[in-house]
C-alpha cells in the first residue's frame, strides 16, 4: 500500500519539474503568416515561400542555441577504439550500493539494491557517438543510456543537491511534485516552467504522457518501481534508480553525486565537491572522536510507543561519528524498533540530549501538548532537545532531506556542536534548531 | 370490555404518500368472559386491527375503549397492566429459560431495577401452571416445541395480569392437538378469570365450534359480529367463504364438498357408519338422498357393503374399494 | 433473580460473578507488575504505595507508565463490553458491536483531519499534531464521534426499523473509510504514519490528565447504561413486545444509542478504535452465565470486559525486548479463537439467537 511504501522513503520527497524542452515556437509563426497572406494574389507566392521555409526550420528542431551548442560537443564525431573517453575516473569509497566500473568508451554502474528485496540493477553509460557492447553476460538486461544526458527528470528531492552542486540545473526539466522542495532555485525554475511537474500533488501517480512527450534523456527513480514505470520503458524512456536512500552512512549518500555525475559528464566537479565535503566530515569526526561520548536519546513517541533507531541505521551511525552514545547502539538491523515507553525511561531517561525528529515542533510547549510525559526525562528538564526542523520550505519539506543528503558535513557539524559545545565554538546551525522553551 | 367505535385502522400517510385504510367504520364489543374469535380470509386486516387494539399501531379514525376508557387516554404501563398480546413474531432470544420469559410479562409491574419480588414469583408460577407449561419452566425457550412455545408466550401473556389478552394467530403452525389445547385452554381463562380475550385464527371449523362470539372480516371489509350460529344462519360465513369445490354446511359446520353428483344414492346403516359413507359417497361424486328412489342404494349388511346399481349388485369388504367403485361409476 | 425451586442456576451467576471479580484484581495487579522492563515485586509494591526506600526509577515507570495503562484498559474493556451488549440487543443481532454506527468512523475521520492537518492541499497550513497536540486528537475524535451520533440520533426518530439504522450505520462508516483514505493519500508519509499508529489502538498513550476526564466520562455513562437494564431485557423479545410491556420504545432507543456511543466514543477518542472486545465480551459473559438477563449480564460484562483488557494489555507488551505489538491486533488474535471454540462447545449458543 501507498502508506508503507512512502513510509520507508521518508527522506523522499517530490519535486516539480516546470521546464520541459520545447519545439512549438518554430511552428507558430507560420501558421499566422498564411492566414494574413489570403488577401492578395500578388503575395500568394511569397507566402508558400515562407511557409515552406518555417517547415523546413521547425523540422529541424532545436529549442535555442544553449542545447544546439551542447549537442555539438555532446557526441564523439570519430569513434577511435584505442582512445579512453573517460578522462577523470570516479572511485567509489564510502557508498555500498552501487559499484561503478570503467571501460574504454563506456560505464557500468549496478545499483545492488534498489528498494528493500529488489534485484540488483545494471547500467550501461554509453558515451554518445561511440557503439555499446554487446549485451550479453552480465550486461544482458543492462539499461543502456547515452551519455553525458541533456535532459533528465528526478523523481526525488534527495536528487537535487547533487544535481545542483554540480551545476547542471539547467538540464533537470522534470520533477514528480513541486510541493515539497526547499531549494530556492528549483522552485524558482518550476514557478517559470521551466521545469515541469509530472505526477500528482502526492508524487505517485505519474502521468506517463507528460513524461514521454517530453521525452528527457534519462528518469532517475528513487529505486520504487511503479507499473507506470513499464509503460514508460515501453514507449523508449530510460529509468535508473538513484537509491541513496538505502546508503546507511551519510558520506555513502553523498557519494551519490558521482552517481548523477557518471550520466551528466561531470566527473570533476564532482569528485572536487565530494572530496571537500568527505575531507570536512572526516575532519569532524576525527575531532569528534577524542571527546567524551555524549548520551543521547534519539527519536520520539506516539500513542506511549517510542520509534528507537536500530543499531546500524543512518541516525545510528551518525551519532556515533558525532561523538555520541545512545542505549540500543548494539542492536542490529537498519530500520528502527518501537519501543515501550517504559523500556526507554529505564535505558535512557538521564541520556543527555534529545533529538526528536518532528517537523511541527518548534518549542517545548509543542512537546508537552503531544504528551506530559516527555518531561520525565533529563534531557527536557535541562532544555537540551534540538530538532533538525530549522530549515522548512514553503510547502512544509524538510531541507534536512534535501540539502543535507549532499552536505553531511553539515549535518555532522551540527551533531558535534550540539553534543560537544566547546569543541564548535560561535558555530551557526545549519539544519538542527533547539527547540524554545 | 373492549369496544371499537367508528374505528378505522391502516397506515398513516406519510409525505406524498396518502394513509392507507385497510378497514374502516368498525363497531364491535368483547365481553369479558367471552372468548372472542376474529376470523377473515387472508389480507382482510385482522393483524392490522389486532395491532391497532393493542396500542401498536395508531387508530387512523374512531376510538379503541377498554372499560370505557380510550387506550390512548392510558400512558404505556398503564395499558400494559391492562391489555396484554401474543404476536406471530417467532424469534426468540436465546438463553432464556420458559421462567425468565415468563417473568418478563411483570414488566409493566416491577420497579426500577426490574426486580421480582415474592409475590411476583407467585403470579409466574400461577402463569405457568395454568397454561400447563410448569414443567417446562427451568427450559430454555428455544428448544421448545412450537406448541409449548405458545403456552409460554400465553403465560407471558398472562404475567400482565391484564384485563384482555389480544392473540394474532397463535395456532398457526401448531399441530391439531395443540391447537384444540391451545383454544380450550383460552377459552378456560376467558371464563376463569372474566378476561376479555380475542383471538384471530384461520381455523374456522374450530373457531365456529369453541368460541363465544365471532367476529368476520368479509371480504369487503366489513366487520359481522355474532355468535357462531348467528352468522351461519344468515350466511355470513357462507358468503366469506363458500368456495368453489367447497361449501359451509350449516347443520355439520363443517366444510362439504359441493353435491353436483352423478346421482344420488341412498344409504342404510347404523348411526355412526350411515353420515361417514354418506361423506365418502359424496367425494365420490354421489349426493346422498335419505328418502326416496335413488341412483345407487348402499347397504352395510353387517359384514360387508352392498353396492346396488341399475339392478346390479355388487359386494365390497373394505370402505376403500366400495368408494374407487363409486367413484369409477360416477365417471363412466 | 432469585428463584428459590432453582437455586444452582442462582448459585452459577454468583459463583461467576465472584470469579470474574477476583480475575479484574488479579489482571490488574500483573498488569501493574509486569510489563517490558523487569521490576521485582517488592520494589513494584514500594514504587505502588511511594515508600521512602522505593526507587525512584522503579516509581517514575510504575506511576507515569504502568498505572495509567492498566486503568485505561480496565475503563476501555468495560465501556465496549457494555456497549456491545446494548448494542445486540437492540439490534437483536449477535454481530452487533459498538463501533456498528460508524462511532468509531466518525472519530477516526475527526484525528485524520487533525493528523494531517486537513490534507497537503492547503500547502501552508502546516498544523498537524503539533498546533493542538494530545488534547487536539482527543477532541477531534470526540467532535467526529458525536457528530455520527447526532445524525444517527437524527434517522433513528425518522426511521421506523431498527435495522434501517443498522444499514445507515454501516454506510456511514464506509463513508468515512473513503474520505480518510483520501486524506491520508494527500499528506506526508510521518503525518499518515501517525494515523496509522493511531489506529492500531493502545491503552499506553493516557497521561493522568487524560484519565481526569476519561474516568468520571466513563464511569457515568456505565451507570446509565447499568439503570437501563430492564427496559434492555423487554426489548429481548423485540420492539412491539416491548412496547407492549410498557417500554417507551423510542426513548430507550435514543437513550441506549446515546449511551453505547459515548462509551465507544470516549473509548475511540483515548485508546484509538479497539477491536473485537465489544463483540466478543458479551458472548462470553452469556455462556459463562448462562442467561441473556441484563441484570446480572451488564455487571458480568463489566467485569468480564475488564479482566479480558487486562489480559490484553499484558500480552502486548513483550516481556524483555521491550517491543510493542499493536492492541488491535492482540485483541484480535486473542479473542476470536476463545470465541470460535466456546461457540462450538455451548450447545445453547449453537441453537443461536433465532427461534
């Protein structure tokens, strides 16, 4: 069901996509040129001529020069065997889901887990102008895109960071749902239609015309396959799943950059972002590390029943990275366990800080009308109770989902200010607020 | 005393629809101590007005007065203490002993918590005894038979300690026995008790033999009250039921086929075998004639029966054989 | 009722009756004793009674968490059981359960709106739990709970069958069912994680305020429903009996529905919409007893409703994982088997409701 679904995904969120790539502007005129030319005889000839003219000119496409420059340079004019096109060749250290390998004029990227129980995923980068290998072995069901795309769609807000940092924002034309995107400058490029929203105000049901009369280069899931997804396959358009989600380490999610970057051609930018960001979070939790760890309580109850991250989870990890402890540190798995409210008072009632992961709180009031019995705990009656709800976009998304899948450093950062006040001193919070009291 | 003056019973009329009468104009009386059968082919209203009486259905003209009082003068205990019903409705609750159902018809007599006190008891052990479902008393109702059901639903009835008793077909679905119990034991209380008792069934033979005072429903709608004999006589009951195969014979009360024989004929015997072969030759398609010449002369001879026809003799051992000869004749 | 020429059946109810009280003690004793962290009996009894030497750990768990729990469970199973009672027996249908007007419809419609904070259409309105909080859910679904009630309260003067009002009942609540699944599709996945929560049911999210108003709420609409308890045993033998008997049939009509709903409804709008206790309690309660007689079956199922929470309530936590199943569906697994096999045992369930 719908619910469960989107329930796993909570860091995924739609996006709009207002601009689509147009080709009706070389068709217009002529039309309202004819209609004039009824009149005269005398212009009767001159009017064909010029009908014919715009013909020819709209059959030739091209929506501007920007894309008719890129389209020059895009594909390889000779294709010489011997010639390695790829330049700048990405490594993959810290992501575990997806492996990328290089050969001489193509890519191989295999995405291992998609969605939670999926079958891995393989994708063929081909540089455009050169021939794709065979299909066969374990390329035989590969999708096979061409490289570096012009135009892409992302179902996901978690994509736009690294769509954006590496300065191909121009090519993005389509996201499924505007509504919850923080980054200013997508929302501005959706309120100018230049990028389009193709699906419904929840982001789940696509409109599959809307996708294949645009036609982008590449659509980049969130690893969800949807039926409408094969609809989509069939008319030609390829899909790849950008599934960062299912990293558990925040630097793995990040290094989902050089995901996006394998398909756009930009290599370098992204390992220069990616290696700043890497360099500054590892900085951290080195200085991190040789604090005393600092107890913590993470998470929040409903209806007396508390949602405790596992063990191996993303939070898990980074609270340990921020020099922070919390009670069921050992547990194992990835997801999290509900709690009884009273297993948590026992383990964990004089833990330090609380971070909560609620967007609607903003003060203390806040969590004492959801439920009086938050102030048993330590960490409430010290005020120590910081959420990562600082930063909300106008339709109520979470810029904690968004730009901080790209920047963990600035998550981390955060962390250890919040957990290690005099090692971050006069630091200004990027995604993590402490709630009023 | 239950009367009804200028009542008209239906249903009420609701927007756009206009009330529906079912009967109208009736004028009757039911004397304590009578007991009062009400009886009418299918769909003549006698459930309608049996509702009406009990206060379940509103009167839509005309009065329902009960000892001189109109019933909706009472409030709802009062007219429970006084009037008391026993409807078609067979669902029973399950878990309930004959006792406890029984005891529910204190109801309009008990206190606040429902409670029965001694004197209570004494009015439901009394109920039981006199509908002879004493020993059925520690039963669970539902697995009781339809005929002991009714007794206990009487003694229900009864528990009211009401002044008319009103029953919608309560010998429906019993079998002869019960039902021949069930009328006698009804008309017992009538008389017992001075209860005004009034009780619609479609049994007429017994209806017209046990009860007091009938009341009929004609087809028409109009309401004939009288006793039964009354309403033979000026062929009341005839015109409701007279049927085409059938007819009321007066004298017998009972229902006779019609005597369109092939002939009659003539029959000597004693007193008990004379009226039964004249009813077998009847159904055979021979109307008896008790003087005069005849078609076919039947003689019981002491040991067998003598057939004479057209000078022809003929012997039979069993009534069976002499009445498919009979018959067999009638169709030649 | 006592009948002196039959006294075991007198003596079965009052065995019953004096079993079933001792299992409520007892039920709400472990409920308090035992839970996902392990107390040992005599620092629970000191934390219980706030001796000097009890640990402060021990009492924080046993006064904020346990003690709340097993009261509102107790109250809960009480309230559905009663109301499951009323509600077969003025239907006279032995499915009838407390949540069959669309009570429980009505107050999770009422939380939705809240939950969602009236869908993600209005992009700016970002309320949600947050604006109003515990008190905000709780009032919603008592607003959602009785705004069902006053439009079943309304029919059921119109409408002369009561299982007209049985088929209105259940329209509502398809109704409502649809308008909640859209609701949910248009908000965010924590906001329709939060409804989800919220309708599995849970006895572990009252606070001591709550119970301030949950308890004399309860309590009273129990005593109103215990008053009716001879008007309920004419109706037995259905309407036109009863109104024949003197019962003023449309007033304990509404009366029975006006309070069946506000103990299913405070119920709904504390714990959520719990499952089965209402349908199952009162058949229970009947084959232990024996009888259908509403003067020693309410107090039965007072009881009975009480102890089978209870006993719900222990089982959802896990003891020592400390994991949490949902009530719903303990109750659920719970209950229909111990149903399902005393039906087939009882021979006077087996001859059933009709005759």
């Amino acid at each position: 069901m719908n619910l469960v679904h989107r329930a796993g995904r909570t860091p995924a969120e739609r996006q709009p996509d207002p601009s689509l790539p147009h080709r009706p502007e070389a068709g217009r005129p002529a039309e309202g040129g004819s209609s004039r030319t009824f009149r005269t005889r005398r212009a009767w000839p001159l009017a064909t001529a010029l009908v014919a003219l715009s013909l020819v000119a709209s059959a030739c496409g091209g929506d501007g020069q920007g894309s008719q420059a890129a389209q020059d340079d895009r594909c390889v004019k000779e294709f010489d065997a011997s010639k390695d096109y790829f330049p700048v060749k990405q490594t993959i250290r810290h992501a575990t889901n997806f492996t990328l390998t290089y050969a001489k004029n193509y890519q191989v990227v295999t995405v291992k887990q998609p969605a939670p129980g999926a079958k891995p995923q393989t994708y063929v980068l081909v540089r455009c102008g050169t021939p794709a290998p065979k299909a066969e072995g374990e390329l035989k069901d590969a999708v096979v895109v061409e490289t570096p795309v012009r135009t892409l769609f992302a179902s996901s807000t978690t994509h736009l960071p690294f769509i954006t940092d590496l300065g191909v924002l121009d090519r993005l034309k389509g996201v499924a749902s505007a509504g919850l995107i923080t980054s200013p400058q997508v929302r501005e490029r959706v309120a100018a239609k230049q990028i389009i929203e193709y699906a419904d105000i929840t982001g789940q049901e696509i409109d599959t015309e809307k996708v294949i009369g645009a036609r982008p280069d590449v659509l980049m899931t969130d690893g969800n396959d949807v039926p409408a997804h094969q609809t989509l396959r069939n008319a030609g358009i390829k899909i790849v799943a950008n599934a960062e989600w299912q990293e558990t380490s925040a630097l793995g999610r990040a290094e989902w950059i050089k995901f996006v970057a394998a398909l756009t051609g930009t290599e370098a930018k992204a390992t220069e972002v990616f290696d700043k960001v890497a360099a500054a979070y590892q900085e951290l939790a080195a200085k991190a590390k040789q604090a005393e760890p600092v107890s913590v309580l993470p998470g929040q109850m409903f209806q007396g029943q508390w949602a405790i991250p596992n063990g191996e989870s993303f939070m898990a990890k980074l609270i340990a990275d921020a020099g922070g402890t919390y009670a069921w540190a050992d547990t194992k798995g990835t997801g999290s366990t509900n709690l009884d409210l009273e297993t948590v008072l026992s383990k964990a009632r004089d833990a330090e800080v609380w971070l909560p992961q609620m967007n609607d709180w903003k003060s203390l009031e806040d969590v004492r009308k959801a439920d009086p019995r938050y102030a048993e705990f330590a960490a409430f009656k010290s005020g120590k109770v910081w959420s990562m709800n600082k930063v909300l976009g106008p339709g109520g998304g979470n810029d904690f989902y968004e730009r901080g899948v790209g920047r963990p450093d600035l998550i981390l950062a955060d962390l250890v200010a919040i957990l290690h006040p005099e090692l971050m001193p006069g630091h200004t919070f990027t995604f993590y607020q402490q709630l009023a009291r | 005393m239950l009367s009804l003056r200028s009542l008209s019973v239906g249903y009420p009329g609701r927007r756009r629809r206009p009330a529906r009468r079912v009967l109208e104009g009736l004028e009757a009386v039911a004397r304590p101590g009578d007991l009062t059968v009400l009886i009418g082919p299918n769909g003549t209203g006698k459930s309608t007005l049996l509702r009406t009486l009990a206060g379940l259905q509103p009167a839509l003209e005309g009065q329902v007065l009960l000892d001189g009082s109109p019933i909706t003068a009472l409030d709802e205990v009062e007219r429970a203490r006084r009037i008391a019903v026993v409807l078609t409705e067979r669902d029973l609750p399950a878990l309930l002993t004959a006792r406890e159902l029984t005891g529910l018809g204190r109801h309009p007599h008990t206190g606040f918590t429902g409670r029965l006190t001694a004197a209570d008891q004494a009015v439901i052990d009394w109920a039981l005894q006199v509908t002879g479902a004493a020993h059925l008393a520690h039963r669970p109702v539902t697995e009781l038979s339809d005929g002991e059901r009714q007794r206990v639903l009487t003694a229900r009835a009864l528990a009211q300690e009401p002044s008319a008793i009103l029953l919608d077909e309560p010998t429906a679905f019993l079998d002869v026995p019960s039902r021949v119990a069930l009328m006698g034991l009804l008309r017992r209380l009538a008389r017992e008790r001075s209860l005004v008792v009034v009780v619609s069934t479609h049994d007429l033979e017994l209806a017209l033999r046990i009860a007091d005072r009938i009341w009929l429903i004609d087809p028409a709608g109009a309401l004939h009250c009288g006793t039964p004999e009354e309403l033979t006589l000026n062929g009341t009951i005839g015109a409701s039921f007279d049927g085409e195969e059938l007819t009321f014979e007066a004298a017998s009360g009972v229902f006779v086929l019609h005597g369109k024989g092939r002939g009659t004929a003539r029959v000597t015997a004693d007193g008990t075998r004379r009226p039964l072969l004249e009813r077998a030759l009847t159904r055979a398609g021979w109307h008896p004639s008790p003087e005069g010449p005849a078609d076919l002369a039947v003689t019981w001879t002491g040991e067998a029966y003598e057939a004479v026809r057209d000078g022809t003799a003929h012997r039979f051992t069993s009534l069976a054989d002499l009445t498919d000869w009979a018959r067999h004749e009638a169709n030649r | 009722m006592t009948e002196p020429a039959f006294a075991p059946a007198a003596r079965r109810r009052t065995a019953v009756m004096a079993v079933l009280a001792a299992a409520v003690a007892v039920s709400f004793v472990l409920a308090v004793a035992l839970g996902s962290t392990t107390i040992p009996l005599d620092q629970a009894v000191a934390a219980l009674l706030r001796l000097e030497n009890a640990d402060p750990g021990a009492q924080t768990i046993i006064w904020t968490v346990r003690l709340p729990r097993a009261i509102t469970a107790l109250l809960a199973g009480a309230a559905l059981s009663v109301a499951g009672v009323q509600m077969q027996t003025l239907f006279r249908n032995p499915l009838a359960e407390p949540y069959i007007l669309g009570v429980s419809s009505g107050a999770s419609l009422g939380v939705a709106l809240v939950v969602t904070g009236w869908g993600g259409l209005a992009s700016a309105f970002t309320g949600g739990v947050a604006g109003l909080g515990r008190a905000g859910i709780v009032v919603a679904a008592s607003a959602g709970a009785a705004a069902v009630l006053g439009l079943v309260l309304a029919l059921s003067r119109r409408v002369r069958s009561v299982v007209t009002l049985l088929i209105i009942g259940v329209m509502v609540g398809s109704t409502t069912a649809s308008l909640i699944t859209l609701l949910l599709a248009y908000s965010d996945a924590q906001r329709a994680q939060q409804y989800l929560g919220w309708s599995l049911g849970s006895y572990s999210g009252t606070t001591w305020g709550d119970l301030a108003l949950f308890t004399p709420v309860c309590t009273a609409a129990l005593a109103a429903a215990l008053m009716g308890v001879k008007p309920l045993n004419a109706m037995l033998l259905g309407e036109n009996y009863a109104r024949t008997m003197g019962v003023r049939v449309r007033r304990v009509r509404t009366a029975t529905l006006l309070t069946a709903s506000v103990l299913a409804g405070s119920v709904t709008a504390y714990c959520g919409p719990v499952a089965f206790l209402g349908l199952a309690v009162p058949h229970m309660a009947k084959l232990l007893l024996g009888t259908a007689d509403h003067r020693v079956l309410m107090p039965a199922s007072v009881l009975l409703g009480g102890a089978v929470s209870l006993v719900c309530c222990i089982a959802t936590q896990a003891p020592g994982s400390g994991a949490v199943l949902p009530l719903n569906a303990v109750t659920t697994v719970l209950g229909a088997p111990v149903v399902i096999a005393v039906l087939l045992r009882s021979r006077a369930a087996q001859t059933g409701w009709a005759g």
